[in-house]
C-alpha cells in the first residue's frame, strides 16, 4: 500500500508541475508560444484558455477531496495532450514533438489508476443503490 502511496503522489506531482507549468507559460503568451499554435494552426487566443484550464486541472488533482472535479480534470487532461500529440502528428512534426505529449498521457493514466479510494468517485451501483434506499425511506404512500 506504501508503495502505491508513493507513486500516485510522483505521479501526481510530476503532472501537476508539468501542466501548472504549461499552463502559466500557455498564460504568458509569448511570442513563441504564439508562434508554435500559428505552426498548428490554431488561434493566439487559444492560449489564454489553455493556460487557465491547465492550471485549474493541476490544482484539481492536488486539492483533497472533490472526487468528480478530479475525474473531469483527469480526463481533460487526457484531451489535452492526445489532441496536443495528433496535432503534432497531423502538422507533420517530427515524433520528438508527438512522443512527449503522449508520455505525459501515461502518467495521467497512471495517476488516475494509482489514486487512494478517498480521491475516488463512489462506485456508480453503490451511489445508487443508497440513493434509491434513502428516496425510499422518505417516501409515503398516497393516501386513498
């Protein structure tokens, strides 16, 4: 269990540097920046939303508890850097450009797969089954 333990806080805290990085250097906008999404043919402004959501995304997997906001964030991170690989790919970039994307995709998954139960969503069945019980504790029949 220790061993888990320690890599799912590696794992997170090399992701969370890498996209709070990314993120603040999506945020300043540099001209190379700006010339990189031109390569891709994207927007400048894609930039400025970039930047906040992967800044927001490091902070989510960092902070405790909020189980379904660290779902959303894994998996956007998951967009990110798959769209960010294809877009590499499609651009006809070398693979220097389309592997790095993808290898910090492996520590998104391996992350996600390593985090403790209480960093965990509540199993869909177990949610329902107490909702159901608890909706039908407080349901009364209709009076005839």
């Amino acid at each position: 269990m220790k061993a888990r333990n320690i890599g799912y806080w590696v794992t997170t805290g090399l992701l969370a540097a890498a996209f709070a990085a990314g993120g603040v250097g999506d945020l300043t906008r540099s001209p190379d920046m700006i010339a990189g999404m031109a390569h891709l043919g994207y927007p400048a402004y894609l930039l400025l939303v970039l930047g906040v959501w992967k800044v927001l995304g490091a902070g989510a997997i960092l902070a405790p508890g909020l189980p379904r906001l660290k779902e959303w964030a894994y998996a956007g991170m998951v967009f990110d850097l798959t769209g960010a690989a294809a877009s590499h790919a499609f651009s006809g970039d070398p693979a220097g450009k389309v592997i790095p994307p993808l290898v910090l995709c492996g520590l998104v998954a391996a992350s996600w797969a390593l985090r403790p139960d209480s960093r965990k969503l509540a199993a869909p069945d177990a949610a329902a089954s107490s909702g159901r019980a608890a909706g039908a504790a407080k349901a009364t029949p209709l009076a005839a």
